[in-house]
C-alpha cells in the first residue's frame, strides 16, 4: 500500500479558489491545483452529515472508480427547529411525513457512483440512496434494512449487496472490508433501537420508518489507500484493532463524548492514522451555503482532542462539496 508520510509528504489539494478547505483555527498545508488528478490521487468530497464521495484512477484501465459513503445532499428541514436556518424558505417536515429527495442538487453534484456503502438507514444516512442509485446504476452495500429500503424505492437486486459485518469483498478496483459497528449514544446514552424495516415495504416510507436497522463502519482499499469510514459517533473496539487505514473519517459530533476515552481509544487500535478528518459534525438540516450549515465549535473541540490524542496525524478539516485531494510523493 502506499502510506502518507505524517512528516508531511502528505499534500492537501484543495480545488477551489475561495477556500483552503479548513477552519481559522486549521493550517495544514495547503496548495490550490488546477487541472486533471493524476494517477496516484485519491479525491474526497464532503457533503455533510457522514456522506462522502472517493475517487481515483483506476490502474489497469484508466477509469474513474467512484465511492459513495452514507450520500445525503437534501438536507432537508426536519427534526429540531433550532437547527433551522431562519432564511431557510423550504418546507419543513414531521416523522410522519414522508421526505423525497432533492434531485437538482443532486443532479448538479453526482454523475457517477460505482459502489454506495450505507452505514445504517436513518434518513440522513439513506434517504437520497435510491435515487442516486437508480441514477448511476451504483451497487449498493448495507445492512437489511438498508437493501429493503432500496427494494421498496425499486433499485434492482441486481445492484443490492446485503451484509452483516465481518465480510471483506474483492472488486478489482476496490476492496471493501464491512465492520460492526454501533449508533451514537443519543439522548443521554439512552438511545437503542431494535427495529428493521421489513422485506415486501413499500414506498413512499415516512421518516419514522427509515430506522437505523444496524450499523456498520467500513475499510475502503482504493488508489493504494486504506479509508476507514464512521456513519456514528460510536465503535466497537476489538472489531477494529489492528487496522492500519492511513486515512480515516472519524465521527466528531458531540455525542462521542458519551463513549470513554473516544478519541484516544480510536486513535490507538488504528495505529494513529495519517490522515484524520472529521465526519458527521455539522449542521446537516441547513442548506448548502447556510451560515449555520458548519458546526464549528464542535469540529475545533474535536480537533483539540485529535491532536493531543495523535499529534502525528495530518487533521484536515473539510468543506462542503470541494475537492481534497490526497497523493504520497
């Protein structure tokens, strides 16, 4: 595998011109680039919640091999008031409504999807899946509940993989190692939820039914890299021992502060990745361009924690929709 050297070998391309993709209180290094990637390139966009898109150049071919993780670009208003933007015009929904996806955004932002791995499947984890993969005709990777929700939106079995956690699948191009997992320890670490969503459901599902159904974490092997991937602010220690991913997206809203010692026990079974950058933690019920759609208190709080717990690792903070791009020189 090609590792990133923490001393700095590492290069944070950032493809936009009004942004370095990092928060004031962030300097990695940074250079902005124009032009196509190169072959030994490994691109990450954000778009919010736990939802990120890979991509790279594959080698035998020269084709673009594109990962989705967890994809969820509606943003839609429901759940807490409080984290509505008050210029937000949009509808605003209950549990009881039924959510549909926004495809201009989607459309303007997606045209290619190879794979789409799905963490667990409330709304802001799955809901924008169907049509994403009916649209690029991606394979689909998730718990039961998951594959069931996609049957009820009608994706083809063809493209439906169910798993369970402990399974590590070879696609040539990439490699995809599922791992248990558990939910954020929401409401006082009082949260748990048993239910499943059902084969033989039906669409439309209203937001009460897209329940977690499991949850699972990923090992991604693309471009010579090794991606550990978080949908909660939660893991289960022993199934992660010993990985070695050199890039990791670590769950950093503040609900992990229910775990002990979170950071430090997560830094420590991953070998103290590279590269580390926070998922999961901002304000994924405003719109893009919101100025509430970052939650940057809690990712600076995070951060603090990451470079005391592994102060080796490169922390790369991003931005909604732009271009990281990672190589090893």
């Amino acid at each position: 595998m090609k590792r990133l050297d923490a001393a700095g070998r590492v290069v944070l391309l950032v493809m936009v011109a009004m942004s370095l993709g990092c928060y004031p209180s962030e300097s990695p290094e940074t250079e902005t680039v124009s032009g196509p990637p190169r072959d030994d390139s490994l691109t990450f966009r954000y778009f919010g919640a736990a939802g990120w898109e890979m991509s790279a150049i594959t080698e035998a071919s020269g084709d673009t091999v594109v990962v989705l993780v967890d994809p969820y670009l509606t943003r839609a208003k429901y759940g807490s008031p409080d984290s509505w933007d008050p210029t937000d015009t949009r509808p605003s929904y209950t549990r009881a409504d039924t959510l549909f996806s926004d495809v201009d955004v989607i459309d303007a932002q997606i045209d290619q999807a190879d794979f789409i791995l799905v963490q667990h499947a409330h709304p802001d984890h799955v809901m924008d899946v169907p049509y994403i993969a009916h649209r690029t005709g991606a394979v689909v990777i998730g718990h039961e509940t998951t594959i069931n929700i996609m049957r009820a939106y009608g994706v083809p079995d063809i493209q439906l993989i169910t798993v369970r956690g402990g399974e590590d699948y070879d696609f040539g191009d990439v490699s995809i190692r599922v791992i248990p997992s558990l939910h954020s320890p929401l409401s006082d670490k009082r949260y748990y939820q048993s239910r499943v969503v059902e084969q033989g459901a039906t669409r439309p599902l209203r937001i009460s039914q897209l329940v977690e159904g499991g949850s699972l974490m990923f090992l991604v092997r693309i471009a010579g890299h090794d991606v550990v991937t978080m949908g909660s602010m939660n893991f289960i220690e022993r199934q992660i021992e010993g990985l070695r991913p050199d890039i990791a997206l670590i769950g950093a809203a503040p609900s992990h502060l229910e775990i002990y010692e979170y950071t430090p026990r997560l830094m420590r079974a991953l070998g103290f990745p590279e590269v580390v950058m926070p998922t999961h933690a901002d304000n994924f019920q405003a719109p893009y361009g919101s100025t509430i759609a970052y939650r940057t208190e809690w990712v600076e709080a995070f951060s603090a924690e990451v470079r005391e717990a592994s102060p080796d690792s490169r922390l790369i903070i991003p931005r909604h929709l732009e271009p990281i791009r990672l190589f090893a020189r």
